[in-house]
C-alpha cells in the first residue's frame, strides 16, 4: 500500500453544529524514532468525548477528531520503538499520547500525571505545537510507550472501553491495593461504573453499587455487585451507613447528588475517590467537619499509567472482564446519533464504533 501522508478525521468541524459530525484532512506531526502509526480498526465513545464536542470544556481548537478508546494495527514503527511491539500487531492507545518522559513524575512511573501530558485528542505537541487528533480517524501517530499490545483473548469490539474507562476505574482499585474482603462502593452505573463493578469484583472485593433510585439494581447485580444503594432512600442509607473501605465516584454529573449520604457509607479513615471530570462550571461541596470527624480523605485520580494499563490488559484477559458494549459501524449520521445518545444517557453501557475500514475505504 502506498503510506498517506495525511491522515482522515471525523469530528467536530463547527462546535454550534457538533452533532453533525464531518471528515477532513489532517497532517500529523513529524515521525519520531520512537513512535508507531497504528491504522485503526475501532474506537469507544467516551463521556469525556461528550464533553469534548459540546465544548463544555472549552474549544481549544477545530476541526477536531475524538475518541481515545482506540485499538487498531501497527502499520509503521520507529527504530527506538518500545520492546514487544512490531509491525502488524493489534495495539490500543487511550487518552494519553506523551508525555515529558524525563521529569521527576515519568520517572516515577506516573505519565499520566506528568505536568507536560499530551492528550490524545485536544493536545498540544510540545515541540511543534501540531494539535493531536484522536480515535475517530484512519489512523493515529504516538509514542510508542502509550500504545499496548492486545492480548489475543480480548475482542477488539470490547477491549477498546477498557483504555480509558477501565483503567480510569481500575486504577484507584490498584492504588489502594483492593483485594480479597475489601469493601468497595461504586457511584454511578454507567460506562465507568460498570466496567469498576467488574474489576472490583475480580480483584475479590465485596462490591456495593450506589445510585440515585433503584432503576440500576437488576443490572448492578448482573454485573456482580453483592449489595445496592439507593442514595433516595434514608432508610437504605441507614441500613449501610459505616460499611464501605473505600468508595468510587465515578458519575459525569455532579448535579444533584448528595455526597455527604454518599460519605456517611464510609468507615473511619475509609477514602472517596473521584475520577471523572464533569462539565467545568460543577462544583462539590462536602463540609470539612464531615471529614476531619471521621478522618475521611477525599482523592482523584485520572486515567492510569502505561505501566498499570499493561497490567489491566493482562488481568482482563485473565479474568475475561468483558463490558457490555453496542456496536455501532463509522460513518457521520452514526457517530452524531453515538454522541447524542450518550449525551442523552441512552447507552447500555458502552458503545464501540467498529468497521472502520469500510468508512475509510482501506
């Protein structure tokens, strides 16, 4: 084949008519010795892509192409290209692209909080300033260090959700050592929500599943949940008030929700952690007396690092952590329908965009 010098998007080419999602051209940045070209095969829709195309957290700039949930093939490898990937091979790439890889956080292991992230989609390359483009294209350049090969056992369709949503919610699960007989709470079942109930479950832990009402129940116990909370019921809040080691808040919107009901679940010294970012004009208000009486620490935590997104991969095929997923074939009407189901909530839970090769015509 011959190699394109230009890559296809499909995105957001005017942000007052984001639903109407457009193709276009784009030039990547320049080929680095450590980078890989993956043509892609599929990509998840995230919230975050939601709050991308609707400009709820700014419009950096446009047209742009979302979607950081991308699995697809090396089609291209650099001489300095990471152990352990090699042309040909099914490779997934999440919301990072690069990062600094020197400073004292890299050096830590943690890329994913380094001050000089590069998302993969609404970034900024540092040394070109080229605008990065994300899954909702033909194909994607980056550093090879934030591009994992896919255990064979995983179906493409269902491993994409899991390089951002997963391991958002898989992460804080790591970082606080959750195994066997710990008690996990899980706010929000939805795409996030979902995948952290399965994790949390294959780790061992006894999970609760916390929501606003009990419409969530039937599907939090599919899911494996062993207990239910409904945030709307005081007797239901009562009942397992002081029983949680740590919980998970991993719902979009902040609107309306009752975080010191949601901290009364919390043993002493227990840990609520968040992890998505709602639109920027949403705020939490939790009293510091609620917190210093009963020494509960307040976290967040963002997406993963390359290291523990490896361990993810592993473990999910391991435990076979399959999300529940639609799938739904590229092309502009269905990608602008995606958006606005999600937007609307209308997803059960996940959706993949598939068959990527017909709409680019490979």
């Amino acid at each position: 084949m011959v190699y394109p010098e230009t890559f296809t998007g499909l995105g957001v080419v005017d942000f007052d008519d984001h639903l109407h999602p457009k193709t276009f051209e784009f030039t990547p940045r320049e080929f680095r010795d450590t980078d890989v070209d993956i043509e892609i095969q599929a990509c998840g829709v995230c919230g975050s892509d939601i709050h991308a195309v609707g400009g709820h957290w700014g419009r950096p700039y446009c047209p742009v192409a979302v979607g950081h949930e991308i699995v697809g093939t090396v089609v291209k490898i650099g001489p300095n290209a990471k152990a352990g990937i090699k042309l040909g091979d099914r490779v997934g790439v999440g919301a990072q692209c690069d990062s600094d890889g020197t400073c004292k956080t890299c050096c830590r292991g943690l890329e994913n909080n380094c001050a000089q992230n590069i998302w993969t989609y609404f970034g900024k390359d540092v040394k070109t300033g080229i605008n990065t483009m994300g899954g909702n294209a033909s194909h994607i350049r980056v550093n090879s260090k934030f591009a994992f090969k896919i255990p064979d056992s995983l179906e493409t369709a269902y491993v994409a959700p899991l390089l951002c949503g997963g391991i958002t919610g898989f992460s804080p699960l790591l970082q606080h050592k959750v195994g066997k007989g710990t008690r996990v709470g899980v706010v929000g079942i939805g795409g996030i929500g979902h995948m952290t109930i399965l994790f949390a479950k294959a780790l061992g832990a006894e999970v609760t599943a916390i929501s606003r009402s009990r419409s969530k129940e039937a599907d939090a116990k599919k899911l494996g949940a062993d207990h239910y909370v409904a945030t709307s019921d005081l007797d239901d809040l009562e009942k397992h008030k002081d029983t949680l080691d740590i919980i998970v808040n991993t719902g979009s919107s902040f609107s309306g929700s009752n975080f010191t009901a949601v901290l009364s679940l919390l043993i002493a010294r227990g840990t609520l952690v968040f992890i998505t970012a709602p639109p920027a004009n949403e705020n939490i208000e939790i009293a510091p007396l609620l917190l210093l009486s009963r020494n509960i620490a307040v976290q967040g935590s963002g997406i993963g690092s390359p290291e523990e997104i490896e361990f993810m991969l592993d473990f999910a095929s391991k435990h076979n952590i399959k999300p529940w997923v639609e799938q739904i074939d590229l092309n502009e009407e269905n990608l602008g329908k995606a958006w606005e189901r999600v937007e609307k909530g209308d997803v059960h839970y996940r959706f993949t965009m598939v068959n990527y090769d017909k709409f680019f015509k490979k």
